[in-house]
C-alpha cells in the first residue's frame, strides 16, 4: 500500500469555534460542542459538514468526528475538510491515534496553536484504501452508538418510572400512602463519605486504578485516562474505605456535581479520591437502585445546587449538609415491586456496556494495524 506524507494544513482548513451565547436556546436543534462534549443546542449551524473536532483549551488530548450540522465553542477547533484527499471519518481514526498531548504549548491550560496542528505530518492512502478501512471500523462503531442510544433509552424510562411511583405518586392519587415514611439520606446508608484528600504518587506501572471525578463517565470509570498508584499506597485507601464495594453509590461530588452517578457493580482493587462521594445504602431499609434513580433526578441536582453547594470556581457537594436530605420512602415490599424493575433495566444496561468495551477493544487493537497497512482489509470478519 502507497502513503503520502501530507500534513494536516494540506487535509484541512482549520477553523475556530464561536461564542455560543446568542445562539444557544431550548428550542435550538443543531448541537453545541465543547471540549467535555455536548454543552446544549443552537438556534443556527456554525458548520454543515462532516468534520473532525479539535480541543484548542483544556481538553486536547480528544478528537471528535460529527456528521452532521453543529455548533462549536471558542475552546475547539472545527476542521474544513479537502474530501478529495481525506475522507472525514478515515482522518478522525487517524487522528484518534495521536497523542496530541505532546503538542501542548499552554502553561496553566493545555492549548494547542493552528501553527502547530498544520505541521503536523499524516500518512495517508488513496481514498479507495481509507474506504476499505471505514468498512470495518464503520459497523464496529454503529454498534457501539446503536447500543449507547439503547442506553439512554433505558435511562430516561427508568428515571421516569421512578418520578412516577416515588415523586409524582401517581399510582397512589398524587399524595404519598401513610405508610410511607419520611426519611433522610444518612438514615438509609450505613455510610455517606467522599474518597481519599490524599493523592498518592502516580505509579504508571501499576495495577492499581486511581479515580477522580474527571474519570467518571455516565455508566463507569473510563479507565484509560486515570492514574495508577503503588500496592502500598492502595492498601492505605483501601484501609481508610476509600475503595468502593458492591452497590455503592459514587457520586460526581466536586465540580460538576451529580452530572455522573452510577452503581459499583463489582468490587474491584481501585481507589478513588475526595472529588467522588460514596453513598452505601443499607439494603435492609432501601433498594439500592432506588437510591440511584432518587439522586439522578434532575430535581434534585437543582435542589442541591441551590442548598447543599459551596464554592465559586470549583463548586461541591457539602456532605455534611447533603446527607440530612429528606424524601419519602415506601416500605420494602413496595420498594421491590419498582426495585426489580429498575434493577432489571440497571442489568440490561451493564450487558450492553460489556458489549461496548468488547466493541470497543476490538477497535482500538484494529486501528493502528489498519492505518499503517500491517493488517490486510480483506482478511477481516468481523
């Protein structure tokens, strides 16, 4: 297979986002990205055509392809694409394989400079070959996307029925049955507490996982991108119950609080820090799901914004405060009728996060062998 070395100024025009601020609205309908992903929708398209987004502050280490019509913030670059050398898809994959770290040229926020991103040298082949490479990669990644809708599906119908049965009180006449009790957090976990305020030493080479809040995404942590620590060091959090067991509760405390809350579903050796509170729901009293949808309501994010956040610039859950929260509470033999329910949408769920790691593997160990040629297209059954 013939390259050609071409830099990223020869394959694209790149662009600079915009302020969002006077097109952003609730009725707009062309997404608005930012460096940590969708931030709303816009009432106008910035740009119509498939392209491949660069983070410019902050976040640079990410790229992102879209597809279609969007908005993007001054913080990410957007990229004009000449389709007559580059198809937008193949340069995503290619580019998804660089570090773009190493290019940072900020000293407090990691930036990047259209100088440098233009110089930057890409091995590239005929555009008969880059299809060839999207026919593999393409399926894997419907896949992923088919099984991440499915996903947010289940999440907005288990979040509904909750609203339904433990806040509307639909199905009892809109008022909670005298046999519901009210309670508070603290008095349905055993414990209510954040991760370690000390952080270890990263240990690259280590087993040992060390999460923060910048780790969590919707449904887990996202392993790739968090520091390791040293055995020893791991049995320090470990002893000071800075390591989650089965069914808690971890919780985006500081920064954007409760934006991910998920379920540990397996005890794993992995440690977390202060930014991360555990919620450990005592299951003689509460269903853990139960507990997981009750703090995934936007109304309560709303409410603890407005009464259990301190802080200005970086904004966090006070615990102390935030554990005397009160909702109503049914008795267990209700709580299982809507518990296995939630449960049961909770573990189709986590199969099809299983899946999307698989997928997800397959691709990344693909990837590198098909962009530099090693591997050959046609060999492949996926």
């Amino acid at each position: 297979m013939k390259y050609n070395l071409l830099t990223l100024g020869e394959l694209v025009k790149i662009k600079y986002g915009k302020n969002q601020k006077k097109v952003e609205s609730v009725d707009g309908a062309f997404p608005i990205y930012g460096t940590g992903g969708l931030m709303g929708y816009a009432t106008d398209a910035l740009y119509d055509k498939p392209s491949v987004l660069i983070g410019r502050k902050g976040t640079i280490n990410k790229v992102r392809y879209v597809d279609h019509p969007f908005w993007t913030v001054d913080t990410l670059f957007y990229t004009e694409v000449n389709e007559e050398l580059v198809i937008p898809k193949y340069l995503y994959y290619l580019m998804s394989l660089l570090d773009l770290d190493s290019y940072n040229e900020g000293t407090t926020i990691p930036s990047l400079r259209t100088e440098t991103l233009n110089r930057l040298e890409l091995d590239i082949p005929d555009l008969d070959y880059q299809k060839q490479v999207l026919s593999v990669l393409d399926p894997i990644d419907e896949k992923i996307k088919l099984n991440e809708e499915v996903n947010d599906n289940l999440e907005e119908q288990a979040l509904a029925l909750f609203r339904h049965y433990f806040m509307d009180f639909a199905p009892y006449g809109g008022v909670a049955p005298s046999d519901w009790t009210e309670v508070s957090l603290d008095d349905v976990c055993t414990r209510i507490t954040d991760g370690s305020h000390y952080s270890p030493a990263d240990a690259p080479e280590s087993p040992y996982p060390m999460y923060s809040v910048k780790d969590m995404e919707t449904y887990g942590f996202n392993a790739s991108s968090c520091k390791h620590i040293s055995e020893e060091d791991f049995r320090k959090m470990q002893k000071g119950d800075c390591v989650p067991l089965i069914n808690d509760i971890l919780v985006a405390k500081d920064g954007s609080y409760l934006k991910e809350i998920f379920i540990c579903s397996e005890e794993k050796d992995e440690a977390i820090l202060s930014s991360i509170a555990i919620f450990r729901p005592d299951t003689n009293i509460i269903i853990p799901e139960i507990l997981l949808y009750l703090l995934k309501q936007p109304s309560v994010r709303k409410d603890v914004g407005d009464n259990y956040v301190s802080g200005s610039a970086l904004p966090r859950i006070v615990l102390k405060d935030f554990k005397k929260y009160r909702f109503m509470l049914p008795p267990m033999d209700e709580q299982r009728k809507i518990g296995s329910v939630l449960h049961s949408i909770r573990m189709q769920t986590k199969s099809n996060i299983d899946e999307i790691q698989r997928l997800s593997s397959t691709r990344d160990a693909l990837l590198p062998k098909l962009m530099s040629g090693e591997l050959d297209v046609s060999s492949i059954d996926i």
